[in-house]
C-alpha cells in the first residue's frame, strides 16, 4: 500500500470536513408521514388485537357451549347404576320373601340365565384387564335386566320376557 | 448563571446535532405516547437524524426510509429508555444501527470480502464533476466501507465498536476503513491528475 502524499491528505480531510459539517435537511413532509405510517401501524395493530380477540370469545363461546351441551347429556354410569340396582332387588327379595317363596322360578327366568350370561363375560374381561368403553353396552344391560327383574318382584310376577 | 439548556459548559456555543439536550418534561410526555411531545423531538433531532442517515446509505430515498423507521421505533420503544444515556446518543445509535442492520439485510452488500467489494464499486464510474462532490466522493465507496468510514472518521466510532455492529473482527473494520481512505486519496488525486 502507497502511502498518500500531504496534498492528497489534506484533501480527503476537507472531503471528509465538508461531509461532516454538512448539514442535509429531511424533507419537510417526512414528519407527516412518519405520523401517517404510525397511525397505520397503530389502526392494523388494533385491528389485530380485536381479531384475536373476537376469535378468542368465538372459541371460549363455543367452549361454553359444548361444555353446557355436555353437561345437559350427562353420561350414565351404567356400572355404578348395575350395582345400585342388584343391592335394591336382594333387598325388595329379602323384604318380600319372594326369592325364598319361588327360587326356582326366579332361577329358570330367562333374564337371571341371560345377567348370569353377563356376569360371566364381565368377570372374563376383568380377568383379561380390558377397562375400555367396550364394557360398557354389557353394564347397559346387565342394569336393563335387573330394572326388569325388580319390576317382576314388586310385581311378584315371574319374568319370562323383557 | 442562567444557562440555557442547549448551549454548551460555556453557556455561549448552542449544541447541535445529536448533541442537544431534551427537557426531562418533553421525554416524560414521549414516554407517556404524546404524539406532540414527539414532534418536538422530530424537530429537534429530524435533521441530524437525516444527516447521518444519508451519509451511512448515500442515498436520499434511503435515508428518509431510515429516519421514519427509526422515529416509529423510537415511538415504540422510549419507554424503555432510563436516561442511562444522553437522548441524543442513544438515538444516533439507534440510528447507525438501523443503517447497519439495512446494509446487512440487502443482499448486495452482504459480501464481508473486501476485496469483493472493492472491485465491485470499481466498476461504477463516475463523471469528473462527481469526482469532485465530497457526498459523491463518499457514494463511490462500497456501502460497507462508506459506513466504516463515516462511523469512524466522522462519528468517532472506535473499530471494537463498529465491529461488533457488523458482526466481525476489528481486523475487518480496519481493513475496510484503510481501503476506504486509500479509495478516497485515489479519488481525490485523479481530478487532480486530469487537469
């Protein structure tokens, strides 16, 4: 690299002192348009605050609503109603004296062979640790059958048919 | 001795440029979003704000695109400022950063080799009357060494400084600043020779 000579030093110093002394002036409407570009900036802002704010009240409605369509349509327990429902018919049994009076006519029913039925597939999927919802329709049933069969005891009728 | 706020320790010389001094109450009302108070500081910093942009990109439409992105930045963000500073020095650093992170995005002008960059400024040239304008004597550097050149030469920007705004060595800013001057000794030299 040459070194530059005084003349050409001192040139670039005055290049560089007019450059810096220089005092350019913006022009004259770019404050307005600063304002214009910030309030565009500002509306598109909340703009998108009140997009994402109705979406947010779109789906917290539809939240509440399913929430509130749920709860309207509460899900049967249909294994807790099961054995709510056997406890009630040994004590309408017991009360009545009914399952001592005609035990074989209770035992031949078709409904006691088909809970028996029940029974025996329920104990078969709990042996085989199946919890799913599959086990649902069979506890459906199983409290279809008892409802029935307690009707007949208060009845003191014999079920043959449900 | 009843000093005014915008003159210097001697009460006599008026400060000027990022140098002037902003009333606490104006800042606390920028700080507060008011639109005036903002307008007052425009008015105040607009034209160094502008002077130093031009000189960074050398370019007009530039600059104006750097001092609106810089002041609706400044709206956005002087919350955050403490007065750790003097308001004028944080907003020419403000300032130079956004013309770096500019040059840094345009792809034109991301090739860190100087040598590149030399050659490629070489094949644009100028007409003699240029040759002789100072603005256009800086235009003819590469974008890169132009701002190397300005933030050191003019602004004081130490090379740790300027390197750590371009994201390389200080070797890379010394070099870039060696090659600008010796581009502007050849500059100055050759209207010079053809007379």
């Amino acid at each position: 690299m040459t070194r530059p000579d005084s003349k050409s030093v001192e040139a670039v110093t005055a290049v560089l002192q007019s450059i810096g002394e220089a005092q350019p002036q913006p022009p004259a409407d770019l404050w307005s348009r600063i304002e214009a570009a910030h309030g565009a900036r500002s509306r598109r802002r909340r703009l998108r605050r009140l997009t994402a704010g109705g979406m947010f009240c779109v789906i917290l409605a539809g939240a509440v609503a399913l929430r509130g369509w749920h709860s309207a349509t509460p899900e049967i327990d249909w294994q807790a109603r099961a054995q709510a429902l056997e406890l009630q018919l040994l004590a309408i049994e017991h009360d009545n004296r009914i399952a001592a009076a005609t035990p074989a006519a209770f035992d031949a029913n078709p409904a006691t062979s088909e809970l028996a039925e029940i029974d025996r597939r329920l104990q078969a999927a709990y042996e085989h640790k199946i919890y799913t919802n599959q086990l649902v329709p069979l506890w459906k049933r199983r409290s279809e059958l008892l409802d029935a069969l307690i009707a007949a005891r208060r009845e003191g009728l014999t079920l043959t048919r449900i | 001795m009843n000093r005014s706020a915008n003159t210097d320790m001697s009460g006599l010389a008026p400060l000027s440029g990022f140098a002037q001094i902003v009333e606490a109450s104006v800042l606390a009302r920028a700080q507060r979003g008011d639109m005036p108070a903002f307008a007052t500081l425009y008015a105040r910093f607009g034209q160094p704000c502008y002077g130093l942009a031009l000189r960074l990109t050398g370019n007009a439409a530039q600059a104006e695109d750097l001092v609106q992105e810089v002041f609706l930045k400044l709206i956005e963000t002087i919350r955050s400022y403490r007065g750790d500073a003097p308001f004028g020095a944080w907003l020419k650093r403000m300032t130079a950063n956004a013309a770096i992170d500019q040059l840094r995005k345009n792809k034109r002008f991301v090739d860190a080799d100087p040598e590149a960059m030399f050659a490629a400024a070489d094949a644009v040239d100028a007409s003699p009357a240029q040759k002789l304008d100072a603005a256009a004597l800086l235009r003819r550097l590469p974008p890169r060494a132009r701002a190397v050149l300005v933030l050191h030469e003019l602004e004081g920007y130490t090379h740790t400084e300027i390197a750590k705004l371009f994201g390389q060595s200080e070797s890379y800013s010394k070099s870039i600043l060696a090659r600008g001057l010796q581009r502007l000794h050849a500059s100055v030299a050759e209207p010079q020779a053809e007379t």
